[in-house]
C-alpha cells in the first residue's frame, strides 16, 4: 500500500501545533532535562559521565520515546477522532508512521540536549545519534502498541508502567548483579548503554560491538513483529 506524504505531513503538522498544549507530554518531555540539569550540578567531575548519560538518556527513552506515542495514540481514541481520520483516507500506516515523526523528534532533540549538558565530546555525537536513533525505532514500537492497549491516557500508565521500569530499571543495574546482567542482555538500550560507555572511554567496539549492534537491530524486527500481532488484534479505533 503506497503512503501518502500528504497525510503523513498533516499528522506530523498537528501533533507539532498540539505540542505546547499537551500537560502531560510537556511533564514527560521535561522530566529528562531536568534530570540531566540535576544530576550534572549533583555529581561532581570524578562521577562516570558514561554513567550520567545512560542514565538520562535511559529517562529519555522509556518517558518520552515510548510514552509519548503511546499517549498520543490514547489521546485520539479517547477524543474519538480516529474514526473520523479513518473515514477521511488516512490509513493506519500513515496514522502511526506520523505520529511516530514527530515522537521521533521530540525525542532526538531531547538526547541530543542531554548529550552536550552532561559536557560528553562533540566528536562522539555522530555515535551517540546512531545508537539512540535505533533504540529510539524499538521504544516507538512498544509504545504504540501501548497506545493501541490502553483506552485513555490515564490507562497508559498502568498498561505501560511495568514495560517501562523493565527497560529503565535492568539496564541501570545491570553491572551490580550477574543474574540482572543476563536479563539486561536481552533489552537493547543495554547495548546501547555498553556501547555507548565504551566510546567514551575510547575503548574499540570490536566483534563484541558489532553483536551488541546486532542485537538492537533484532529487537527492531521483534517489535515490528508484535506491532503487527497487536495490531491485528486491537486495531486503532477499539
């Protein structure tokens, strides 16, 4: 089915004007920042500032990323305008592929902010850009399944909730215990905090980071995979 740019561009321009007038979104969205503020004024110079930036990318990601979406799509089931985008030609695809711009932006901005608050090297930002960008696809995917689950925006908190303290909360200690290592290795933003560090350090990726690489670009498929179970099952407008 081809995609209409047009469609996709007034989703993209909508969700941009409706930006400011969104409480919860602002709140998710500034949650990040304030943390990365936070903590650089806490933390003095000895602090890993490898640590500091998985930490507020890993907020950034789970808050903003994936909730975000979700919350957008709930939005417009609970204002029941995704019927009346239904009957005028928009099809899902372009439904989600304009929301998932927009979130895709925020979010981009967001990390890119983090990035050069915690003070990390500008030389680095190319990598820091990849790595988020792909984790950045998966955390969209699970989000909008979120959103097709919930009923409201309130119901993406609860329904959503667990996802997001798995993929916060394992990652951040992954390295204090060897069972929690095991499990972090199946969530990418893992990968990508390992990454991440090691470029900081200046450590070389090696083979080791072409499978971490691997292993978030699978979770992309995954995802793919039960957006697609979860949209058959739920749809948009249910």
């Amino acid at each position: 089915m081809a995609l209409s740019m047009r469609h996709i561009r007034a989703i993209f321009k909508k969700e941009c004007k409706e930006f400011g007038k969104n409480p919860n979104i602002l709140f998710m969205c500034a949650l990040p920042l304030l943390f990365a503020v936070l903590y650089s004024s806490i933390f003095d110079e000895n602090f890993p500032k490898g640590d500091l930036l998985t930490l507020c990318v890993g907020t950034s990601l789970t808050m903003v990323t994936c909730f975000v979406i979700a919350m957008l799509i709930a939005e417009e089931k609970e204002k029941q305008t995704l019927r009346t985008l239904m009957l005028s030609a928009v099809s899902p695809v372009e439904f989600f592929v304009g929301k998932g711009l927009f979130t895709l932006l925020v979010s981009t901005v967001l990390n890119a902010i983090i990035f050069f608050l915690v003070g990390i090297d500008a030389s680095l930002y190319g990598i820091f850009l990849l790595l988020t960008t792909l984790v950045c696809l998966t955390m969209l995917e699970l989000g909008a399944m979120i959103g097709m689950i919930a009923q409201n925006q309130m119901a993406t908190g609860v329904v959503g909730m667990p996802i997001v303290l798995v993929f916060f909360m394992v990652p951040m200690f992954a390295e204090l215990n060897p069972v929690m290592t095991k499990i972090a290795w199946f969530l990418p933003n893992y990968h990508m905090n390992v990454l991440m560090k090691q470029a900081i350090d200046g450590t070389a990726f090696g083979s080791d980071g072409l499978l971490r690489v691997g292993a978030i670009v699978l979770w992309i498929l995954v995802g793919a995979g039960l957006f697609a179970v979860v949209y058959r099952r739920n749809g948009i407008d249910r």
